[in-house]
C-alpha cells in the first residue's frame, strides 16, 4: 500500500495552523485538503487531537566521529533510527577531513558511511586544514552541491583550529561561489590563557572545564567573525552559540545566521558539581542561568534563527569520573530529544509552535538548501511528517528512548514523544 491518509489532523506549519487531511502518495504529500476521494488501497489514520508538523531537521550532528579517545557511540544506522524515533527525518552531519585528505575524499568517504541511514543526510564540509589545494578545491565541493561549510577558531592541538586571517581567505571564495561558512566561534588565545594556569595547578575537576574556556572566548571570537563577514560580505552561520555576550554581539550582523542547542537553554553549568558531571563536557561548555535566559529570549524574539543539537554522544564508560577536564572526550547527544524535549517547553511556556517548526524545520531547511523539499507540509513536499498527541507530556520517557547510548542529559525535563514518524511516507 503506497498511500496514507492522515485525517482530520491540526497541521503545524511555520506560518500557522490549520485543520486538514493529508494525503500522502509515493513518498510525497499529494493532496492536503478535505480529501474524499482517494480510492480504497489506503491506509487511514485517524488524528483527530493531533498535531502534525513537518519532518525535523537536526542541522549539527556528529555521528560517529573519531576523536582522540575513541569514536563517538552511534554509527549512521543507530544514530539515524533514534533521530527518527523522535521526530527527526533529517540531519545535516560534518565531514572529518583527514591529514593528507583532499576535501572531495573527505566527502565521499562520510557519504559512504551515511548510507546506513534510514533518514536523509546531507553533508556540511569541515575544513580544518589550510592550504592551496584546500582553497582550490572549494569551487568544485560548492559545484557538487555541498555548500556550508565549517571552520574552528580554536582546537589548535587538535590541529583543526583555523587562524583569523585565514577565515577570510576561506570565506572570500565562499562568498564569491555562493556558498555559506559555518563557524565553532571559541578565540583560542583567550581559551589558552585561561586553561593554561589551571592545568599547571592540577585544578582538573569537570568544573574548571567552564572556567578554562570563558564566556568572553565567545565574544572575542564572535566579534571577529562578524566583522570578517562585514568586510567579505560572506554569509556565516554561527554553530551552537552559547552566551548572553555572544549573542548580543552577533544579532547586530545581518550577515550572521545564529544557532543555539537545547544544551544551552535548559543546562547551566552547575552540572558540573554533579557525580556524573563530566558526562556534560562538551566545547563550549554550558554556562551561567543568565545567558540561558537571554538564549530563550533570542529563541522568542527571532534572533536566533536554528535549534539543533550538536549529537555527539558518549557512553558512561567512554567518560569515566576522575579523569582530567582536559582528557574527557568532548560532546553529548541529543538528536533523539530534541524535538520532544523542545515541544515540551514550547508548550509549557505557551509558545506558539509555528515558532518551534521555524527553527527546527523550516530555517534550517532554507539556510541549507532543503526547503520546500522539507521544512514544510505543502503539496510536492517530502512526506516527512510527525504526528503528536500534546497531552503525551510526560518526565517518565526514558522507556521511548532506542538510542544505545545509556546516558542521557535531560532526564527529569519533560518530552512529548511522537505517536507517529514518516520518512518519505513511511
Ligand atoms: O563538544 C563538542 N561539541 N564536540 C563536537 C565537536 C564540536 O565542536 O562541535
Ligand atoms: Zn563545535
Ligand atoms: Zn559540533
């Protein structure tokens, strides 16, 4: 059976609600309307009460990425089928450009490994190294049709970090190509200053973490950026930003698309005196209740333009208590919560959720190219949809999980699991 009809269901888009059947035929939304006539091999789904919104899209993923200490825990297939299980068909994931790897190699080489996925992927492309060839080839990636990509002004160790001027160098053939550049906005001079000291009194507890990377290494880096994107005219997008600061210097660029993570809005960093505190440790670390607040604030009043969650999980024992801050692998996960946990709050502070689909669906389906493939539910669309019961709102959903990661950062906020998920209508 190729066809569903999802009747009587209250459709959520960007720009509004409305109360409409839809049909859904070969993988696309082909009818949405008061649909009569569709024939009897159909499946029907009553969805009266229910919320439908469009598929979601998580536009910052790691799926198993190598880093020093290991991979991070999910691989395509597993990270793909929680992500779905909570409502998002979608994710846009980074590719690791290896020593010695022409961006083209590290492309195909990630594309590889996405093939496991049950959702769709698509690609931004990091660029950690800087050289001629690097330059060279970012016409051709742009031609292929991969055309975000992403550079880190700190990681310097790492040997990932990008310098200033070497930013603008990478976003002048950007912009001439028409492409966008995505940035890990932490200043490294600042992070170094900071960290240096602690690490030579052996103050190594999950806690210093936020210490040894400031609130003010956001701002240092964020300034810097918006004035590369004045002077280059480049679009920036600005990953996972964190601070009051840093978002009240960044809304001032009309250059500067600007994405925060539920991490950010809902943590502070008191988890860090936590027993499990170091399972928080990701760069940039989470921060002081006021800048979650100005964070929510830029959520409200449209500063902030995406919601998406920087998934890179870790298992308990990937990141066991004791071990320096500086040693703990960096990330949490978060792509199979993102959406129920941000329903929840949406709902809870009486949101309106057409807001909620902007940042989690349509912005991010715009911003990368998607739209109106996804990011909507309109006729020609992907049927990619999600079907939810608002009074499913519940603090007891660690059982809805399917992720193989066995921690989780948001236990105890409440979640909205959705009743139904469909991929290109299944
Ligand atoms: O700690 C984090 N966020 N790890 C993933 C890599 C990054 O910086 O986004
Ligand atoms: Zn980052
Ligand atoms: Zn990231």
């Amino acid at each position: 059976m190729n066809k569903t009809l999802l009747k009587n269901g209250i459709i959520v888009n960007a720009d509004g609600k409305q109360k409409k059947d839809i049909l859904l035929e070969n993988g696309k939304i082909s009818t949405i309307g008061d649909v009569k006539d569709f024939g009897n091999d159909v499946k029907i789904i009553n969805c009266a009460d229910r919320l439908i919104f469009p598929g979601m899209i998580d536009a910052h993923t790691h799926i198993g990425i190598p880093i020093k200490a290991g991979n991070s825990a999910d691989d395509f297939e597993s990270g793909s089928k929680s992500a779905l299980n909570g409502g998002v068909t979608t994710i846009i994931d980074f590719t690791v450009l290896d020593k010695d790897q022409s961006l083209n190699e590290s492309v195909l080489e990630r594309q590889r490994l996405a093939e496991k996925s049950v959702i769709d992927v698509s690609m931004h492309c990091n660029i950690t190294r800087f050289d001629k060839n690097i330059l060279n080839e970012i016409p051709e990636i742009i031609k292929m049709g991969i055309t975000s990509f992403k550079v880190f002004t700190t990681y310097k160790e790492a040997g990932m970090m990008l310098t200033y001027n070497e930013i603008e160098e990478v976003a002048k053939i950007i912009t001439d190509n028409g492409g966008l550049l995505m940035v890990h906005a932490e200043d490294n001079d600042v992070i170094e200053k900071s960290s240096f000291p602690l690490i030579q009194r052996k103050l190594n507890e999950p806690k210093y973490h936020a210490i040894a990377r400031p609130a003010e290494s956001e701002e240092v880096a964020v300034e810097k950026i918006a004035n590369i994107a004045e002077r280059t005219e480049c679009d920036f997008y600005l990953v996972h930003l964190n601070t009051a600061n840093g978002l009240g210097i960044a809304k001032q660029s009309n250059k500067l698309f600007i994405e925060t993570c539920p991490q950010y809005l809902l943590l502070d960093d008191s988890v860090y005196e936590r027993a499990d505190g170091q399972m928080y440790v990701a760069s940039p670390p989470l921060r002081k209740k006021e800048d979650c607040e100005a964070l929510w604030q830029g959520v409200m009043d449209g500063s902030i333009d995406v919601i998406a969650t920087d998934h890179c999980p870790f298992m308990l024992k990937d990141k066991p208590p004791g071990i320096p801050f500086q040693d703990i692998p960096n990330g949490m996960g978060g792509v199979e919560t993102l959406f129920p946990i941000m329903l929840a709050q949406f709902l809870k502070r009486g949101a309106d959720l057409s807001r909620l689909v902007q940042l989690i669906s349509t912005n991010p389906a715009k911003i990368f190219n998607l739209y109106p493939q996804k990011g909507k539910i309109a006729v020609g669309s992907d049927a990619d949809l999600v079907v939810v019961n608002p009074e499913d709102i519940t603090e007891n959903w660690m059982d809805k999980l399917i992720s193989k990661i066995d921690w989780n950062a948001y236990i105890g906020f409440p979640a909205i699991f959705p009743n139904e998920v469909f991929h290109k209508g299944k």
